[in-house]
C-alpha cells in the first residue's frame, strides 16, 4: 500500500510538473497584464511575443533559479527590420534592456526616414510601469544626423541624452553641438501608443534650409522647429 502511495504521489507529481512546463504564455498575459496589446505565443518558461508594427518578434526564457538567486528571472531578445533588443526581467520590472538599430528600423516607421544612413543606441535600465511609465534609468545616442552628407549636402551633430520617466510618459532628450549649428529633440511616448516629438535645430548652413523643411521642420531664420503627434502602436 505505500509503495502505491509513493508511486501515485510520484505520478501526481510528474503530471503538475508537466502541466506547468506547458502552461500557455498568454493566459499568463491574460492574468498578469490583462491590457496587453498582443496575445503571446509559446509556454510561460520558452515563448514570444509577436512582431508589433515594425517591431521584431521577441522570444523570451523564464529560469526558475531567478526566483531564489540573483539569476534574471527572465531574460528576452528579438531582432529583425533593422532593429536588435536585448534584456532581462524580474517579476514587477524589466532590469536592464538594449536596443541598437539603424536607419531602416526607423524607414518602416516613418517613410520619410527610409533612405537615411546611421545608428541608433539605447541603454535603460530599473524600467517599471504601472499603467503609465515610474521609473527608468538610460541613455539614448544616435550618429543618423552625422551620417547622411552625402544624400542632404547637411551634416548635423550627433545626438545623445537620457531616457526618464516624466509625468507617467517616457521621455527621451536629445542634444548636440557642432561648429555652427545646435540641436535639441525631445520625444515622448504614451502607454497607450501615442507619442509627441518636439525638435529645434539652430544652423547657419544654407543648405539645412533645402532639407529639414522636407522632414516636417518649419523655418524662422537660422531656426527650425517641428512639432509632430502619432501612434507608434
């Protein structure tokens, strides 16, 4: 009789250890973050989230040693259309996350961008998000403006800045100088898939007068502004 308790105990025990190994990610997502925008695929330990407008697929790992260690819980990665993502999360935030891409990336987005040249560099980290952005710590550069002599007859500086989190809305600040010109962007971007970009350009070349216009950029002297508002999502 106990030899069979052992083994129906045994038995128990190997059927909820694979009813767990298979559990679906997105009754996961379901219970975790019933708002989420896309339906994941695969199991909670080894699943991916679908391609989101140019964004790549992103599969995911789930290590149970992350509950007891100071292994990632959950480690994540995606790359495709010019656009490679990296990270690690815990449970109630995402711990460090990488993005590098290049112009391509940003051409599927928006096809004025489609036949631009450079890269762009992102490295955050503590990301937290409850409904609306708390907490980020990171830092964003980008050479795009620096790169692209040879199409515009323009150079511009490169850019870098932080990414915080302001008023709930993730707000990324980019600055840069050159002999001559000056430049400052400032993006934000909504949990519900908005987002606001303000940019000025200070420039005494002439030529910056014959393509910022074409990028949404509104003239007043050696100064360029544009305002635009969208969806990114």
């Amino acid at each position: 009789m106990a030899s069979k308790k052992r083994y129906m105990a045994l038995f128990a025990l190997t059927a909820f250890a694979a009813c767990i190994s298979q559990f679906p990610a997105s009754w996961a997502g379901k219970i975790a973050a019933p708002d989420l925008p896309v339906t994941l695929g695969g199991t909670i330990w080894k699943g991916y989230v679908p391609n989101i407008n140019a964004m790549p697929p992103i599969t995911f790992k789930t290590s149970p040693t992350g509950l007891i260690s100071s292994a990632p819980l959950v480690t994540f990665s995606g790359s495709g259309n010019g656009l490679f993502i990296e990270g690690a999360a815990e449970q109630d935030h995402i711990k460090t996350l990488n993005l590098k891409g290049d112009a391509i990336f940003l051409g599927r987005i928006d096809g004025r961008l489609s036949n631009l040249m450079g890269q762009f560099n992102l490295s955050a980290s503590n990301i937290e998000f409850s409904g609306d952005c708390a907490q980020v710590s990171g830092q964003v550069s980008t050479d795009i403006l620096a790169s692209n002599t040879r199409l515009w007859r323009w150079t511009g500086p490169p850019l870098s800045g932080p990414v915080t989190c302001e008023n709930g809305t993730l707000t990324t600040t980019l600055s840069g100088n050159i002999p001559g010109q000056s430049v400052e962007a400032v993006l934000r971007i909504m949990p519900d898939g908005r987002y606001q970009i303000r940019a000025v350009i200070n420039t005494n070349t002439p030529e910056a007068g014959l393509v910022l216009p074409l990028y949404g950029f509104e003239a007043q002297g050696e100064r360029y502004t544009m305002n635009e508002a969208g969806r990114w999502m």
